[in-house]
C-alpha cells in the first residue's frame, strides 16, 4: 500500500452510484412537494408523507485533499447500506435503530475534551480540531466482530496528527476515549444494556500509528448520526467496536484503560481486539465474514476469508512481535 | 359439502396463515427488500417463526384447557409440521446461503459453538416427531407416542437457548421467549396434576 504517494481522484469518481441515486429520489421528492403545492394541497399535515422519519442524510460534500484505496479495490458497501446497517447502542441495539432514531441527535456544535498525561490540555471545539487539518479520503476494510464486514471510504486526518499537538507526556502510554452521553437525544441509553458512556482506549503506538484514522465524514460526505457524527475513531484492523463513535473526551493515560465491551465480557471482547481468523470468538468462529457490498439480490458467494489484522498485517503486526496473540485478543 | 365440519374448513386458512410468512421471505429474497445484510435477515426471521410456532404448538394443550374449545387439538400438528418446516428452512439457509462454500464448517461449528450445538440438536429432536406425527404411528406407538412426543418442550428449550446464546448484550427478546416457555410449561404441569383431564380420552372422543 502507497501510504506515501495517493492517488488523486476527483470527488465523482468516489461518490458510490446509490449516492447519486438517492439524490436522484430527493429531487423527486423535491419535486413532488411543488407539485402539491402548485395543486393547493401542500399543507403541513399533506408533507410528513415525504419527510421520512429518519435522520436526514448529510448532503454537505466534504473537500477531500487526497485519496488512498487501503482496501486493495475491493467493491465498497453501498452508501445506503452503510448508513443503514449500523451498530451504536446509543440508539437501540437492532441494526435498523441508529438510521431510525438518531434524527434528534445534535452534532453542531461539537466540543471536545483532552485530558490528561500531556503538556496542553482542555476543551476544544470541533473547528478548533480540524482548523489546519486537510481531509483525507481512505477506503478501508471495517471488520465487525459479529463476522460481516464493508468497505467504507472514510473522510479524516491520521489521530496521530491531533494527538501530537497536545504534547503527550512520556507517561502517556495509552489513550482512552469516550462517548457522548445524551439520554434525551439517544434513546438507547434508557436501558442499561451496556455500562454507559461507551469508553474505548488504545494503546498510544497504536494511536499514533498511520493506519489509525480520526473521521469526520464517510463517501465525501459530513458523518451521518448513525455513523458517529461529528467525530469518530476507525482503526481498520481492529474489530469495529474499537471505533468509538461520537468522541466527546480524549484522555492521555498511564495504564491500560476500561473499555466497554470488555467491562461487559472480558472474555468476548479483548482490549487489543485485533482481527484474528485463529481466535474464535468463544461463541461464534472468525475464520471467515460476511462481506457486505452490493445489492439485496446478491444471497449468495458473500462469504469470505477473515485475514489477520483484517488484511493490514504488513502494516501493523510489528506492533505486536512478541505478544502472545492468542492471550492478548 | 366439501368440508366435514367447521374445522375442517378453518385448516385450508390455518395452512396458509402458516405459510404466509415463508412468502414473504421469498418476496422479499426476490425483489432484493431485506436490506442491507439479507441472509441474516433470512436467519432471523426463518428463526423467529420457528420459534413462535414451536410454542405456538406448546400452547394448544393449555389452550384446550383454558377455553375448553377442544378441537383446537385438531391444529397441532399443523402447527407442530410447520414448526419443523421453519427450523428446517432456518437450517438450510444457515449451511447453504450463509456459509455457502463453507458450508462443511458446520461440523467444527456444531462441535465448538454452543448456540449451534443447541440449534443443531433441536432439529434433530424434531425429525423423528415429524415422521410419527401421522395417524398410523399414532396409534402404532399408543402410550408411547405421547412420551415421545414431550420431547417437544425440550425442543422449545434449546431453540429459546440458541437465541438467547448467540445475542450480544440486549437480551430483553430472548428473555420473551423464555418466559413464554416457562409459562406453558407450568401450564403444562397443572394440566397434568388434574386426572380428571385425560388427554387420551377427549383425544379418542374426537377421534384423532
């Protein structure tokens, strides 16, 4: 992978055919409500047929200065699928629920926390992080631990470059993140199915290294609610419950920090949570995905081979010579 | 008259209710609307209505008791077939949509993964059920047909267990079905500690 010289494609070329599709059905809709209206019948009560109840997808193209395939050109997930099959509790636990109840999230204005093991601290807004920052575009792999997987062409800047400016301490050995907490806009968190916020953490080589993507847009657009709006963590080759979504707080930490899904089953879900075809989750195998990409009509040959770190082994598994993989899962 | 009584004429209704489901996972299949991950929508919704109707099944007995209607005894093994048909389709879509070319996994799954071993079994328990739930091996096996036939509250059982084994955290569905379960089967122990309710007799009274 030529991490070094990206390829520079202009934005039509990476917006994925159902993006312009679904333009395509707003202009109907668009068109649609004049034509109520030029017929006397475009009340209020007459448009919620068009408004769907979901959380408006974001229209806003995202200037994007360069563009990496890290997914080796593999067909991407449809737009439409990638916003649709999503997995944030935060909304409900059903795949569907995050497109269907996230429409009262607010993501603007966005603030964030940097606390910690580092020589600048405190609250910055959204602006204040990416105020220099150009956006990349990068496809990756994203690999769930439920065994299915898509390919998402991420818009964002390498954590690495944001981490950097704080000044982390030499005592900053881990960073840990969590997500924001808003009962009223997230109706997930009335049940406590998890042990909210949701917290992820990562250890700092890891942070820093190239791969590990803050995101702030998917297919050249802003993120959608569902996907993690206005901030999200993408480490491609870890299982995707390590992309913490949402991000409100960035902590520099001397020790290994709690993490949700381990504090839930530690068992199930390891703090490194790299992907590994050799280590079954206890409950279900991992050798193999289903990969997610195309249409409703295509049953079947959807099954693939997991490979290790989900593929980009050459360019992570140097972090882990030593470790016992098997026990550091 | 087509029919030799009402209820009779209600199965041709029963059947079809049953099939309906089945029918709408082939439409769906087939103009691409079960969204973006569709073989695991064929999972779980082959799943569910295996489910239901497991316990559907289940019920009947209760149901007599409750609202002594007891020709509904004349739906259970309808309901108990179809019960067989969902798992078996559920079965089927899991080794040769899901797994496909990997289908030969199974043997490693069934060994390794609970929740498969479980829903493995359940299948299994259910094919004999199935091939004696004629007449004729009715009255071939007598007493003995209802002894086996309890085998189908252990089935209920391990197909709630496989549910509830292969859910990450919220676990509030499952849970739904295991009370559902644990209500009949209590239900089931109060019929039986009432002799004066004998299965057998109002089964030879309607001559089934």
């Amino acid at each position: 992978m030529r991490r070094d010289q990206p390829t520079h494609l202009p934005q039509s070329c990476i917006t994925p055919e159902p993006v312009y599709r679904r333009r395509r059905e707003l202009l109907q809709l668009l068109g649609l409500g004049a034509a109520a209206l030029a017929a006397g019948c475009g009340s209020e009560a007459a448009a919620p047929q068009a408004a769907a109840p979901e959380a408006k997808l974001p229209d806003k193209s995202l200037a994007v200065a360069s563009h990496v395939d890290d997914a080796n050109g593999e067909a991407q997930t449809t737009y439409a699928d990638a916003t649709h099959y999503n997995n944030f509790y935060e909304f409900g636990t059903n795949k569907s629920d995050p497109a269907a109840h996230s429409a009262r999230f607010v993501a603007h204005p966005w603030s964030v926390e940097i606390a910690g093991l580092a020589e600048k601290t405190g609250r910055f807004t959204l602006e204040d992080i990416l105020k220099g920052q150009a956006l990349e575009e990068r496809v990756y792999r994203m690999r769930c631990v439920e065994a299915w997987s898509m390919v998402i062409p991420w818009a964002g800047f390498p954590l690495a470059d944001l981490l950097k400016r704080f000044k982390p301490l030499a005592s900053a050995k881990y960073v840990a993140f969590t997500t924001v907490e808003r009962p009223a806009q997230m109706p997930g968190l009335a049940y406590p199915i998890l042990d909210w916020p949701y917290r992820e953490g990562l250890r700092i080589d890891e942070a820093m290294h190239s791969l590990t993507l803050l995101a702030v847009g998917m297919y050249g657009r802003e993120l959608p609610n569902q996907n993690g709006a206005p901030l999200r963590l993408v480490v491609p080759w870890k299982y995707g419950f390590k992309g913490i979504k949402s991000i409100v707080k960035i902590e520099f930490v001397e020790r290994q920090p709690r993490t949700t899904w381990n504090l839930m089953a530690a068992d199930e879900y390891g703090f490194y949570a790299n992907v590994n075809p050799a280590v079954d989750h206890p409950r279900w195998s991992q050798k193999t995905e289903r990969r997610i990409a195309g249409t409703g009509f295509n049953l079947f040959g959807n099954r693939i081979e997991t490979l290790p770190f989900n593929g980009y082994a050459e360019q992570v598994a140097h972090l882990y010579a030593g470790m016992d993989l098997r026990k550091n899962f | 008259m087509l029919f030799r009584d009402r209820i009779a004429a209600t199965k041709p209704l029963v059947f079809a209710l049953c099939l309906l489901p089945f029918a709408h996972l082939v439409w769906d299949a087939m103009h691409g609307t079960l969204g973006p991950d569709p073989v695991a929508q064929l999972e779980h919704r082959s799943g569910d209505w295996a489910l239901r109707l497991l316990l559907a099944t289940l019920a009947i007995t209760p149901l007599r008791k409750l609202t002594g209607w007891h020709k509904l005894i004349r739906f259970r093994r309808m309901l108990g077939l179809f019960a067989f048909f969902y798992v078996s389709v559920h079965l089927l879509i899991y080794l040769f949509v899901d797994l496909g070319g990997y289908w030969a996994d199974i043997f490693e799954q069934i060994a390794k993964k609970p929740y498969i071993t479980v829903g493995f079994a359940a299948w299994l328990l259910l094919i004999p059920l199935a091939l004696t739930s004629t007449q004729a091996m009715m009255r071939r096996l007598g007493r003995n047909w209802q002894r086996l036939h309890r085998v189908a509250y252990l089935i209920a059982l391990l197909g709630v267990l496989h549910y509830f084994w292969l859910v990450k955290a919220d676990h509030r569905e499952p849970a739904l079905y295991l009370c559902t379960w644990i209500v009949l089967m209590l239900a089931r122990l109060r019929v039986r500690s009432r002799p004066a309710d004998e299965p057998r007799r109002v089964a030879a009274r309607l001559k089934i």
